[in-house]
C-alpha cells in the first residue's frame, strides 16, 4: 500500500500575524510528521530593512525583525519573495494578509494552487462590493476553485508568538478539513476549537474592528471602563444583528465562541484598532497620519469596514439600526465630535 502523501503547507501572508501563526505551523508540522511535509514557506512582500531584503534577514536570522522582532521562527519556515514559487505544488494554503491585497494575490495564484488544495483565511473582514457582502473564504474558493475555511479568535499576534495562552475558533463545514486544520493550528498555548459556521466566525472577525474603534474613541476621551463595557455590549447585539439581518443560517452561538465575545474584548482592550482610535482622539491629526505613525506599515481594518458597512447600510435605508457603527463612522470621516460615540449610548 502506497505511503501517505505529505500535506505541503504554504503561507501567503509575513505580517505580525503572519509571522506568528508561521512561527506555531512550523512547530506543528513537525509535532505531525506522518500528516505534514516539516519545509514551510512564507511568502513574504518584498522590502528592504536596512538596506537589506526583509526575505534575506528573516531566512539568515529566523526572526522577522520588521513585523515580529524579538521572536525567533523554526528554522524549517523558509521565507520566499515569489509569491508563485511560495504556493507552487502546496497542499494547504494559509491565507494572511490585508484584505485590501486578496483579489489581486489570488488572481495571481491562478493556475498554481491545484483544485485538491485546502485553502484557510486568516483575514478579518469582509468585502463590500456592488452592494453586496463578500466572505472571504468564498471568494478564495470561487477565484481559486478550492475548499476554503476560516480561523478567527482572540488572538493578539505578539501574545500568540509568545505563547500565553489564548483560544481562537476555526469554521468549516468540512469535518476532514477540520480535523487537518486543528492539527495545524492547535498546541499547547492555542486551542482550537471547530464550527460548522464559518459565516458567523467571518461577520465577527469583521465587525469586531469597527466597535474597537468606538472603545479607543472612549479611551482617548477618559470615559472609563463603564462606558467601555457599554460599548463592548451594544457592539456585540449589533454584530449579532447584521449576521442575522444580512446572512442566512449565522448561529447565536458563533458569538460566545472565542471568535465572537472573546475576540471582541480582547481587541477593545489591547487590539491596533482601539490603540490608533485613542491617539486619534488625543491628537490633532488625522487618522490615516496616526496609523503611518503607529503602526509600522501594518494596516487598520477598522476604519475601512466602517466605510465598508455605512455604504452597504446606506442603499438600504438600515443605517438608524446600526447607531454605533454609524457613529464610528460619523466620527472617522465626517469630523462627528467624538462625543457622539457616548451620546448613542445614552439615547437607546
């Protein structure tokens, strides 16, 4: 009887998540070495640091010093700058990276990815286009002509990196791809667990960056823990509402899963969108200048979904039924004094 192929597992994506989840993929094919090829490659978008290759520093160091300094990567993750040559004959493919450069990576990788790929995303948001709401999982799959999960949860990418123990949440309808992916994902510091409601699990990663916006505004006025547990609140019945009002078949539950509730506290405490959110209110610039400033070339995702869902609302006369997604909004790009944030919660 012929051997089991090895699974062969590519990353497309080398930011601080991306190299975090990199950093427990290249523990975990090797815990699994009957399942995994051990060599995983990480595609990573080409730069200089210090004049030097970001893809060069991370393959000699094992470390990448731009995005995820101070944490050394298993050796057997081997950067690559092509992104072809980073898919080419992978059995799984990790999707990581800013949901504004999806369409054109996965344009890119037609034809190179075979149709018995697993595909999974790690990207938190969805996509608003000709007044519709995209999953992302189904656009890799419809482009790509694969399966795609989705992974979400509470999971601060330094913290993960520094294995402290947290929890994150992993939908598919597959339950062989579940099991595969809760072998790639799951250790000792992170545990996995599996939903059949990868459309809930998506609305969450998504929406939980527009009310941790709402959080850091409260921050940055002094509000206090009070009014940011209100907010945490009101944002998740709104979550729940757009999942219910908008997709069929979103399940209650997905929301107490730690890519529901637990994943929207910890970005509301400790998440790049509530820290941006604060020193934008503290500041006297704009938003986008505080992101350049603080954020090392990495990307909010709070801001563009708010846009993104104030658009969506607006051709159809909902807005008034999402105030504090609409006040996030008010606030971010129509200069709404600050205080409007508070003002909904005190007028429900």
């Amino acid at each position: 009887m012929a051997a089991q192929q090895k699974l062969k597992v590519s990353i497309i994506g080398s930011g601080n998540w991306g190299s975090s989840i990199a950093r427990v993929i290249g523990q975990n094919v090797k815990r699994y070495p009957d399942l995994f090829d051990e060599s995983v490659r990480m595609w990573v978008f080409e730069e200089e640091v210090d004049g030097r290759s970001l893809t060069d520093i991370i393959n000699e160091k094992h470390e990448n010093v731009k995005y995820l300094p101070g944490i050394k990567l298993p050796e057997n993750v081997k950067a690559v700058s092509d992104l072809k040559s980073a898919a080419e004959n992978a059995n799984i493919v990790v999707f990581v990276l800013p949901h504004q450069f999806v369409y054109q990576v996965c344009e890119s990788l037609r034809g190179v990815i075979s149709h018995d790929c697993r595909g999974i995303t790690l990207i938190k948001g969805l996509d608003f286009r000709d007044n519709h709401i995209l999953l992302f999982s189904d656009e890799i799959s419809k482009i790509l002509d694969i399966s795609c999960a989705a992974l979400s949860g509470a999971n601060i990418a330094s913290e993960v990196a520094e294995e402290k123990y947290g929890e994150t949440t992993i939908g598919t309808v597959n339950p062989e791809d579940g099991a595969i992916f809760k072998k790639l994902f799951h250790t000792r510091y992170l545990n996995v667990s599996i939903t059949g409601d990868y459309t809930g699990l998506q609305i969450c990663g998504a929406l939980k960056n527009v009310v941790a916006i709402a959080a850091g505004i409260s921050d940055g006025l002094q509000c206090g823990n009070n009014t940011k547990s209100a907010i945490i609140r009101r944002g998740l019945l709104e979550m729940r509402k757009f999942g219910k009002t908008f997709f069929g078949g979103v399940h209650t539950e997905t929301f107490f899963e730690s890519c529901g509730v637990a994943d929207l506290i910890t970005t509301c405490s400790g998440g790049r969108n509530r820290k941006v959110a604060e020193a934008f209110i503290k500041s006297n610039k704009t938003i986008d200048e505080v992101e350049r400033e603080l954020l090392n070339g990495q990307k909010l995702q709070g801001t563009t979904t708010a846009a993104e869902v104030h658009r969506f609302l607006m051709a159809r006369e909902m807005v008034d039924e999402f105030p504090l997604m609409t006040a996030v909004y008010r606030v971010i790009y129509e200069n709404a004094p600050p205080t409007a944030i508070v003002q909904y919660l005190m007028h429900d």
